[in-house]
C-alpha cells in the first residue's frame, strides 16, 4: 500500500518509509549486540567485560557514561520524534491518537498490573513495576522488517505510533518514579536553561548550535540534581524548534528540528543503542538456577512482558475498534494485530533502563531482570513472528474514517 504523498510543506510520506526502514536495521543490529553480550558474558572474556564496564573514566564508571550520557541522546532522539509526530505527523489530530494511544495505555497498564501481583508481597521487587510496561520500537521493527510484505505498512505506522506514545509514557515514569534525592539548586539552574532554551525557540533562533550547547549545560546540571540525567535530552527535544530555517522551503529539510532528528538517527540506531545493548544485556548464566529462573520478579518481569502487553495492546485496541472510536490499520486483520501485540511485548531496551534504574545498586536483582526481559522478550517476538508469518494477507479494507 502507497502512503499519500503529504503537501504543504510537511514531510513527505518516504520519510517515514526511511525512519521504518532504518529502525528496522538497527533492531537486527541491536539483536546482534545483545547475542554477542550474553556469549562474551558467558565465555573467559567475562571478567574483562564486567571489569571495563566498571571501569571508571573521571567521575562516572563507563556503565554510567553509557547510561547517562549516551543514552541522553538516544531521549534526545525519542522527544524529537515524540514532537514531531504530535505537531505535524502520524499524532497530530485525535483521530490517528485514539488507537495506538488506547493501545499504548493498556500496554503500559496491564504489564504494570501483572508485574505487581507477582511482587506485591516484596517491597524490595515491587519499584521495578515499571520494567515490563515500555516497547522497544528498534526489535519490534526488526522482527517486522523479517516478514517483509507480510505486514501491511499501516501496522508498521500503528507500531511506531504505538511505541512514541510509549515512549512518552516510559518518560515521565522515569522522570517522577525514579528520581532520587533533589538538588535544588542543580534543579533550579537546570530549569533556568529550559527557560533560556524556550525563550530562544520564541524569538525565532533557528540555529541548531545554540540550542546543542545549552543541552550540554542542561545535561551536567540534570545529572547534579538527581532526576535522571537522560530527561534534560527529551527537555531539550521539545524546545528545538519545528519551523523551517527562514530562506528554506522545504520544512522537512529547513527546520531544525527534522535536520537534528535526521542528524542523529543512523547514529542512534547503529551506534549508540548497540553500544547500550551490549553493556546491559550480558549476564553470566553461570550462577542461574531453578530458583532464580521462577523467582517473583523474574517472573513478574517476564509475564508482564508477553502475556501483559498482548492483554493490554490488543485487548484496548480491540475494545476501541468495537465501540466504534477507531478503525483497524488499512488491510490488516484482527489476527495481524494480535501479532503486532505480541511483538510489544519485545521490551528491550526501555526495560533494561528501568530495571537499572530500579535495582542501581543490587547487581542480583539486576540479573533477575535481564533474565526475564530476554526471556519474555524472545518468546514475545518469536510468537509474535509466528502469527504474522501465518496471518492472512489479503484483508478487505475497512470504510474510511474521517479524522476528528
């Protein structure tokens, strides 16, 4: 199915093919990094692994650069696409919000529900509610981009759409759950920076330079504070400003905003989200035991990963299309949107994060996550790629609906 061809100076639909294409890849380059994570943290190189991971370079062990610091870019990256597509994309009016929004709140409910009644007896386990409720956009694709034709490329849009909505949920958990102790003259000067940064997006600075700087200053001062450092890059995403460069016609190549988001994409997806992926996901089997693998959290983690995100995605989906507030993806099947389902229950990325933010200083606790996110993970995207494998392809297209 062709995408329309947008007008009036908005991005035209090839960029979107390009954003899914070049997501896809970087989610077969992410499954490459973790595979190789879980083979070098189980082979003789483990103590150099864990040993270079724990290594300090100035202030920060090079986990901690990792986490803090590259990771900022990659939420530099997710507010960029958050407020691109909610101003002048697949979100911008409520029509195209109602299904991926409902099915991103049960996603991120359900998960959270299911991961709680594992752990609701352990105070110590129960901070990590969180960890099964994020997607990860990058496997998610990558498991898609396996099926090729097979997917129609409204359930790719519905996807994506599905995992920013996501993303912002992902967000401000992090931002109001797991913060530690305030600094509040670190967080004073911080929000003196944002104000700056609105005040330059108002009076027409269209330099992209400016606003990289003040991020860096914002950054340092969001670490200090105690909020979690990667917050100040979707702070900053949302005061770079949207509107075309003066003198440029093109909006999607003339404003800012796109030029950064474009900018940082491919080194996002093949560099930076690969480099987290193998810091993150290796964990040494070598301690793993019956107990470990049915332990409540390794369980509530994994559940609420693949029997969650079905229940939830699908389920808010479902009731939405039956009421009559939204309609299925153009030429797909109540069946492909099981699988689509299934496959948010991929939470790699968004997961780790929270799971490290959660248990920062258990490293126990720490592998128990990894174990039931890789475990529930898997077995979400290999499910997932069953019923999309499998589904009917010729679907008859649903009536149009206008957007409201």
């Amino acid at each position: 199915m062709a995408l329309p061809v947008r007008v009036g100076g908005h991005p035209p639909a090839s960029m979107l093919r390009k954003f899914l294409d070049n997501s896809a890849s970087g989610g077969l380059v992410l499954m490459a990094a973790a595979a190789l994570a879980l083979l070098v943290a189980n082979s003789p190189l483990a103590p150099t692994y864990f040993g270079a991971l724990g290594a300090y370079l100035g202030s920060l062990s090079v986990l901690h650069w990792i986490n803090d610091a590259l990771m900022a870019v990659f939420f530099l990256l997710v507010g960029l696409e958050i407020k691109r597509e909610v101003l002048d994309g697949q979100l911008s009016t409520w029509g195209r919000r109602i299904l991926p929004g409902a099915a991103a709140l049960g996603g991120m409910v359900v998960p959270a529900l299911i991961f709680a009644a594992f752990n609701w007896h352990d105070p110590a386990t129960l901070r990590g509610w969180a960890i099964p409720s994020a997607t990860d956009i990058a496997f998610a694709l990558g498991v898609l981009a396996l099926l090729g034709s097979r997917v129609p490329t409204s359930l790719k849009i519905f996807l994506t759409a599905l995992a920013i909505i996501d993303d912002l949920g992902a967000v401000a958990i992090i931002a109001v759950f797991y913060t530690g102790d305030l600094s509040l003259l670190n967080l004073g000067l911080a929000l003196a920076l944002v104000v700056v940064l609105v005040a330059m997006n108002r009076l027409g600075v269209t330099r992209l330079l400016p606003y990289l700087l003040l991020g860096s200053m914002l950054w340092y001062f969001v670490l200090r504070s105690g909020v979690h450092a990667t917050i100040a890059g979707v702070a900053l995403a949302f005061t770079i400003p949207l509107h075309a460069t003066p003198g440029r016609l093109d909006d999607a190549v003339g404003s800012p905003l796109h030029r950064l988001e474009h900018g940082l994409h491919n080194w996002v997806a093949f560099l930076i989200i690969p480099i987290f992926g193998f810091a993150n996901a290796g964990v040494s089997f070598a301690g793993v035991t019956y107990d470990l693998l049915t332990d409540h959290l390794t369980l509530g983690v994994a559940f609420g990963l693949l029997f969650g995100k079905l229940v939830g995605v699908f389920g808010t989906a479902a009731l939405a299309i039956r009421f009559g507030w939204a309609d299925l993806p153009m030429g797909a099947g109540k069946l492909q949107l099981l699988g689509v389902s299934l496959l948010c229950g991929i939470g790699f990325t968004m997961s780790l994060f929270i799971g490290m933010l959660a248990f920062a200083n258990a490293p126990v606790l720490q592998d128990e996550v990894k174990i039931g996110i890789l475990g529930g993970s898997l077995l979400a995207g290999l499910l997932g790629w069953l019923v999309l494998r499998f589904a009917p392809r010729d679907v008859p297209a649903p009536r149009a609906r206008a957007d409201t």
